[in-house]
C-alpha cells in the first residue's frame, strides 16, 4: 500500500462489523478504521426490544427478532473470536444467550464510537 493506510469506515456493530472491525485490527500497519454504533451497544439484528416507536434521539425502534427466539445456527458458527458464548450454554441458544455473548463488550484494540449515523 506504498506507506499510507487506508480509512475505514464500518458502520453498524453486528457481526459483520465487528468481525470487519478484528480483520482489520490485525493489520495496524495498513488500516486505520472506527466502528459506528447508533445502538447503545453492539449486537445488530441480535439487540432485543419490546419496544416500539422512536428512540430517545428520534431514530425507528427496529428489533429483528421476537422474545422467544432460539437460533436455528449452532454456536460453534455464530461465535465470534473476541465474543465468545459460554461454554455451559445449548448448542442452539436463545437470543438473551447472544446478547450475553456481546454483553456490552468492547475489546480494547477495536476503535469504538457510540455516535448515531445519518444518511
């Protein structure tokens, strides 16, 4: 890359933002990159909410998933290496299970900000 690194941009802290995030991570030299999060915390179409409307800061309340969920992908593929779902947990959790495996985390060689996006 002739000495320059190259910014990135990666919206949304699901999992493909978060595993763009550790890819990228891993090649300080070449990539400069921060995670935007409109959500209070990662997890994308995992983020469970019984609510509806609009948000405190007047964004859709948007949930992908119901209460009862159980995944139909074993946790062996859905694990993330930085986000690891417990050992005791079902080969097929319920989403409280998920959430628990992004429990807020944010690993320290990720460059995080919590900040709404617009269009």
């Amino acid at each position: 890359m002739s000495g320059s690194k190259r910014k990135v941009a990666i919206i949304g802290a699901g999992p493909s933002g978060l595993n763009t995030a550790r890819l990228l991570s891993a090649r300080p030299a070449d990539y400069e990159y921060e995670v935007f999060e409109r959500g209070h915390c990662v997890g994308g179409l995992w983020v469970y909410t019984d609510k509806t409307g609009v948000d405190d800061d007047g964004y859709p309340v948007h949930s992908s998933i119901y209460k009862s969920l159980i995944t139909n992908a074993n946790k062996s593929v859905m694990e993330i290496p930085d986000f690891k779902l417990r050992d005791d947990y079902p080969a097929f959790p319920t989403h409280e299970q998920v959430t628990d495996m992004r429990g807020n985390q944010k690993p320290s060689r990720l460059h995080w900000t919590n900040k709404a996006y617009r269009k």
